[in-house]
C-alpha cells in the first residue's frame, strides 16, 4: 500500500490546511473494509452458483438411482437369483432390462433363442417370460402353390388358401393338413382374396383377379374333400368396373364388405356384402395428403377402424370406414410421393421399378420412409387384427412385425408396442397373412414372375403357433 502521507484538506474559504494522520487511517480502512466487502460478495456469488450445480447433480444422480432400483424390481427374478453367485448377482442391471432382452432374443429363432439363453443364467427366465405368448414356425411349407398371396381364417378353425394358378380354394386344417378343395374353373378363373360370411350355407366372397371381377358364391359344407363348384352355387356376380382388385375385408357385423382396388394408387370400396352394390369408397384424396394410398395390397377390419397395408408408401394407414376418414398411420415418417409427379417421359426413371422389384427383390428406389427398425416397414404387403394385436408381414422387409396397438387409437402421441419380430423363414419375401384363433399364417416366398425356361418358384404358407416358454430347442451338438 502507498506510504501515509499527511493529508490536505480544504477549509470552507478555500484555503488549505493539514490535515492530520489519525484521519488518513481512518479512510484507508473504510477502503479496506469496501474491498472486503467486494471480494466477500463476489465470493457468495461464486458459492450461489456452486450450490446450484450441485444440486442439479444430486437432483439427476437421484432420478438415475430411482430409475435403477425400478429396474431392479421390475426385473428381479426370485426364483434365480438366490441361486446365483456373487459375480452374476453384481452384473449390470441393463442385462436384465427389455430392450437388451428384446434385441438379443426376440428376433433369434426358437432353436438360437434357446441357446442364446442357456449360456446366460441370468436370460433364462427372461426367454422363458419373453416367449410367452410369442409366435413360433410351428409349420413349414404347407401346400404347393405356383403363386399364391391370399390366406384367410376359416371360422371353423384352419385356412383357406387361393391357389391361383389351378382356379382352386385349398382348405387347410389348424395343423396344416390338406381337407380338399372348391374347384371353380367355370366360375372363377384366378382366385384371389376371399371373404367368408360365417353363414350356414359357407358363403364367400371371391376375387377373380385376371377377370378383375367380384363373385360371391356358396361353398357349402363339404370342407373333407373336393367340391366342384357349379354355375348354381354363384349367387350373385355385381356389374362394376373393378381395376386391379386386391383384398377383401368384411365389417364387423357382415354388412359391408370393403375391397381394395390397385392400379397402382389404389383405394377403398365399401359394398352392400348382399349384392355388391357401391355404398362408397375412400383412399384417393384430391390433395397431396396422408389419405392417399399407394398401392394397397391387404387390408383389415376392426369396429369403425380399417387398416391398410399401404404397401409403396411404407406405412400401415388407419381409416374410419364409416365416415372415409383418414386417422392416423404406422410407419416412419418422410416425404409423400403423390403418383401425380409420376412421368411417362422413358427419358425419367419411374420411382418403383415394378417388374425388377418383383421378380428377383435387388431392385432399389430411394425411399426416406423405408426403415429396418421396429415399427418400420419395407413394403408391407399382409395386415390382420386380432383383439388389440396387429400383425404386418413385409414384401422386402422379409419379416412379420406383431405389435400391440394404442389403447387410444386416435392419440396420435402414442404409437403402437412392437411385441415380437419373426424373421421370414429362409429369408423368403412374405405375402399376406391372416389369423386363426391363436394361428398365424402367412404365404411366402411371393414371386411373381417366373423365367423361361426355368421351373416355377413355388409359393407356400407357413404356420405359427404360440410358444409356451418350456419347449427346449435341439442341443448344440458336441465339440
């Protein structure tokens, strides 16, 4: 500090005096004490702003604690862990949580599902509590089929398949065993989708692709062997322009009968199921909006609500057929591709390469709304309902997506719970699907076309049966 000096201090006339040396300390330790001052608030600030980030970390560090012992409760197993030794008992709760769980074993086939969990104790009743309920191949290659894409619940239990190619429906048992079929070359010449009523009588609505006209006829009783249909057991045949009819679809209480029609936007048709009549239609908007369906191939039906798979805008779009509204849709998200902006111009590529893309699947076309992860699609071709259950099966995504729909439909906020994701048998492109009680069938591989010279590709259907989570799969064999 400077060196006290006497101080002059000046008098009220203006002149100066000297002032004395016990003034002088007295202001220098008033300044001394505003620095003091100065530092010690400076010093509080500092320690205001340290007390707010340690309570921040604390707040975090709790909600982190919290969080792990709603983990630890939620993913405690009794009845292993009194067993385990103490390293297990330490490993880290995230191999105990569901996402781990569901990405390990979920996908993994019943036998790789089975070993996976066997070299872990710690997954075991994990596997065992996540296949419950779960879907497993309990049948493959059911029937032989030169194309077929149609399955559909028989309501006396099994399936009844569309063979395209012999003008023939195949009836099918729950466990898969053949129990005849309806010849119906006079009647239909290429079946496709089919409706059934549930009535006495059998009756069934039927598509006829290559005519592209809808028939409804009278199958009858006779489900333990061949049948002939005949001219007589066609009840009526509607006069409509049908272009590309794909899927049919019947309300919940059999009045109305909802069918696809693709060429290649495609919309909704909803029918009197009595004679055909139009009631109406949705799925083409005017606009460039989410109700524009882009080739359809499936669809769905539960309580107001239609699902769609809309298989070249990637999603699975939700309608209320009662008032063809659009809802909401499934899917990721991306630009909408209106067929609008489609050219005729062999100078511009065409966005979907139709025959390349069907006929051998390494055909690509950019698309932000193809996606490989859960809920995501790729093509999706199959769609069927089953209490609060959705099940889509994927034309090049080659896997069949079971997901538990929102309690609330129309709360868009909430999206659908992937439950399980079943990898196609063989890595085959899948077609449609449908369920039977607790069933699932599913047609595949879907080819199309087949080249000359060569022998057909054959299409056939795979059956899927719950697993009850105490099946063992095949030993790994020995070193």
């Amino acid at each position: 500090r400077p060196c006290k000096m006497p101080v002059l201090m000046g008098d009220d006339d203006g002149s100066w005096r000297r002032g004395s040396t016990e003034e002088g300390q007295l202001e220098e330790q008033l300044e001394d004490m505003r620095f003091d001052r100065d530092c010690a608030r400076a010093t509080i600030a500092e320690q205001d702003k340290r007390i707010l980030m340690l309570e921040e970390q604390l707040a975090e560090a709790r909600k982190a604690l919290d969080a792990h012992d709603d983990a630890d409760r939620l993913y405690a197993i009794p009845s292993i862990q009194d067993t385990l030794s103490d390293d297990v008992k330490e490993t880290h709760h995230a191999l105990l949580s569901d996402d781990v769980v569901f990405l390990l074993l979920s996908r993994l086939a019943l036998s790789d599902g089975t070993g996976a969990a066997a070299a872990c104790k710690i997954w075991q009743s994990q596997w065992k509590r996540r296949c419950a309920g779960m879907l497993r191949l309990a049948r493959h290659r059911v029937g032989t089929f030169e194309f077929c894409q149609h399955v559909v619940a028989n309501p006396g239990g099994g399936v009844i398949v569309s063979d395209y190619h012999k003008s023939r429906l195949m009836v099918f048992s729950p466990e898969g065993e053949s129990l005849g079929a309806f010849q119906s070359p006079r009647i239909i010449w290429t079946p496709g989708a089919v409706a059934l009523l549930g009535d006495e009588s059998n009756t069934a609505w039927v598509l006829d692709e290559d005519r592209e006209r809808l028939i409804c006829v009278r199958l009858g009783d006779a489900m333990g062997g061949d049948k002939i249909l005949t001219p007589s057991d066609r009840i009526v045949s509607p006069v409509m322009d049908y272009k590309c009819p794909k899927a049919l679809a019947l309300s919940p209480g059999g009045e109305f009968l909802l069918a696809i029609v693709n060429d290649w936007v495609g919309e909704v048709l909803v029918l009197n199921s009595r004679d055909g009549t139009l009631v109406s239609r949705f799925g083409e908007e005017e606009d460039d909006t989410f109700g524009n369906l882009h080739s359809p191939c499936s669809l769905a039906v539960q309580d107001d609500y239609c699902f769609v798979a809309d298989t070249y805008n990637q999603r699975v779009s939700v309608f209320n057929w009662r008032s063809q509204t659009w809802v909401r849709c499934f899917g990721r998200r991306g630009a909408f591709l209106h067929h609008r902006t489609w050219t005729s111009d062999p100078e511009i590529p065409h966005p979907y390469w139709f025959d390349s893309e069907m006929s051998n699947g390494d055909a690509e076309y950019e698309d932000e709304r193809k996606g490989t992860g859960p809920g995501e699609f790729i093509e999706p071709v199959g769609v069927a309902v089953h209490g609060n259950t959705l099940y889509v099966s994927e034309l090049v995504g080659r896997r069949i997506q079971v997901m538990r729909l929102p309690e609330n439909i129309l709360d868009l906020s909430s999206e659908p719970q992937v439950l399980q994701i079943i990898p196609a048998p063989g890595g085959q492109r899948l077609g449609g699907l449908c369920v039977d009680g607790e069933r699932l069938w599913c047609a595949g591989p879907l080819s199309i076309y087949t080249e000359l010279g060569k022998p057909p590709k054959y299409t056939y259907v795979s059956l899927f049966s719950p697993f009850s989570g105490d099946e063992q799969g095949p030993r790994p064999r020995a070193a």
